[in-house]
C-alpha cells in the first residue's frame, strides 16, 4: 500500500527522510533491527498520548492511528528501558516515534501505550528501509578549521544538561560566534534541538542524523565515530565554537565510555548536577578520565545553600544557566576558571 492511500502519522524520527509520499507499506519480513522504519497501528493508548512529528508539532494519538516510527532501545532511568521488539508486545518508547518493547518502567509513568506493527516502509522497489539510508555522509576531518568545543554532561537524566548547553550556545552566539550545537546520545526526540535552535544555534545535528534513531546498544566504536561525525559536520557548516550534549548519567556504560574519549577532544567541560554529592562524585569521575571540567550547572542552581556546598566539595565555580546565557559561558574558554 503507497503511503499517499493511508492517513499516517509521520513521527521525529523520519525527519531525516526526504520524500517522505514516494514510500509504501510491505511486509514485515526478518528479524527487527534498531534504525528499521516501520508502520504501526496505535493500539491502547497509554503514556503517551500523543506523538512529535517532524517539525516539533505534538500530534494527538488516537486508537487505530497509523504512525511511522523506527525500532530502537532506550535507556531512561526515570522513564523507560526499552529494546528493540523480540515477541509481539509492541511500545510507543518515546513521543519521538522510537517503536519497541518496554523491559522496565519507573513507576511514576504509566503504562506503555501499545502498538501493532503492520509492516516495513519499503522504497519503489519494495526495498525495506533504514534510517541508515538517510544518514548524512560522514565528513571527513582533514583540512577542517579548528573549532573550540565544549562538552556538557550530567549526573542523570533531568540534571538540567539541555538547559545548560542551550545557556552556553547562548552565550556565545550573543558574543558574535557562530555556534553548532550537537546532541551525541540519547533517544528519538526533538525538545533539544529545538532549545539549541531557540538559543540561536547557527547549525545542529544528532544522532539522527547519521542514522540512529537512538544510540543505546550500538556498538560502542560506532559512538565514537558518531561524536567525531557530529563535531565536524557542525565545523563544515561552519561552526566557530561546538556544544556538544552527551545524555544520561556519568554510570551509563556508552556515556562512561566515551568520557574517556573527551581528553583532547573538548577545551572545556560542564557538568550538569542535580545536588552537592552528586556533583563532587561526577567531577571526581571527569578529572579521574581527564576530562576539562571548568564549571557545575544544572538543577542544583535553584538552591543558594546546594551551590555553596557543591563548590566548597568540588572547588570549581558553580553557575546558573543564566548566568551562562548572559555571558559567563564564553569564560569557559579562558585559560584560568573564571566563571563567578
């Protein structure tokens, strides 16, 4: 069935396709594999009631609805651990359209909402798809000119990590540079490219857009060569200065594992805290590997009392994304720490 014949949902994660009318539904042959596109029917409605098209719109979701997604894993601590579907009990994962099966739920969520997948979207000649197929090309790295780059972690999820990075890419597009702005891991979704964007980011680029619809149990190498892919398509576009978000926590094993990549590769780090401790323990963690660590941000910026026990634990300046968007990011740059 051509696509152009069924009233569809098109979600986040195929924004990345071009001509999105010239696709049809086929059969759901072989075995599910993260970044396959398929066609699902929207079963009982649970968590997510509605779903993010490609250009930020949330679209409510109804019972029967037909909605294109891509099969993925998720990792999220406060929310859902999810895998790539192995049996029929078929999830919505996220509002973004990463389609599997939910293995585990923080119970402060409801129950998944339940889909039907009916079949593979597959090309003119019945082809089935990939977000693989429409990943960007990766760049390559000689003869780009140099650009700093600045790497913004965090303890957890809802640290505050995307309030931070979109604070800094403020910052200096403000100071006159033009800044990519880039997200290296997590799960299908657009709320942050479109922070960094509504920061004034002069260029972005995801994961997504090299062909994942999540990063959570790709081959780790595939990572690495992602966050270095990410960099300099934000450099040839002609970045000045790069943010980069990787997401989750310090304890998860692709963040662990590329923080130790981050020596060299960034000038600068900031790390996203939600209390004291855990800012002592994170920076303890980021200067073990090497990292740049220069300031502490995220939530625990809302307390007066935290931000005094943070610094005094971890002896760096500890900073409100305020006050990061209003110009103390560009001090991140500087030789000596000299955010205040």
């Amino acid at each position: 069935m051509a696509i152009r014949d069924a009233r569809v949902k098109w979600t986040y994660v195929t924004r990345t396709i071009p001509e999105r009318g010239r696709a049809s539904i086929g059969p759901h042959a072989g075995r599910p594999r993260a970044g396959d596109l398929v066609v699902a029917r929207v079963g009982r409605i649970g968590e997510h009631g509605a779903a993010e098209d490609p250009y930020g719109r949330r679209m409510r979701l109804y019972q029967g609805d037909l909605l294109v997604g891509a099969y993925g894993n998720r990792y999220a601590t406060d929310f859902y651990e999810g895998y790539v579907p192995e049996g029929p009990d078929t999830h919505l994962l996220t509002a973004g359209g990463l389609i599997g099966t939910v293995a585990a739920a923080h119970d402060a969520h409801e129950r998944p909402t339940e889909l039907e997948v009916i079949g593979r979207l597959v090309d003119g000649a019945d082809r089935p798809l990939s977000l693989e197929d429409f990943g960007r090309a990766f760049p390559t790295a000689a003869g780009l000119p140099h650009a700093h780059v600045v790497a913004v972690l965090g303890t957890s999820m809802n640290a505050g990590k995307t309030t931070t990075a979109a604070a800094i890419v403020r910052a200096f597009t403000r100071a006159g540079f033009p800044v990519g702005a880039g997200k290296v891991t997590g799960s299908g979704s657009g709320k942050d490219r479109w922070s960094y964007a509504d920061a004034g980011a002069h260029a972005l680029a995801d994961f997504l857009d090299f062909g994942m619809a999540s990063t959570f149990g790709y081959p780790l190498d595939r990572l690495g060569t992602t966050m270095l892919a990410i960099r300099d398509a934000l450099i040839l576009d002609g970045s000045e200065v790069v943010v980069l978000e990787i997401a989750d926590g310090l304890l998860q094993s692709e963040t662990a594992w590329l923080l130790e990549r981050l020596p060299g590769f960034v000038d600068a780090v900031v790390f996203a805290a939600t209390d004291a401790l855990s800012a002592r323990s994170g920076v303890e963690i980021l200067r073990a590997a090497g990292a740049p660590v220069r300031a502490v941000s995220g939530l625990l910026t809302r307390s007066p009392l935290a931000v005094r026990e943070a610094e005094a634990a971890t002896g760096l300046p500890v900073v409100k994304p305020s006050v990061l968007a209003d110009g103390a990011a560009v001090d991140l740059l500087a030789p000596e720490p000299a955010l205040a």
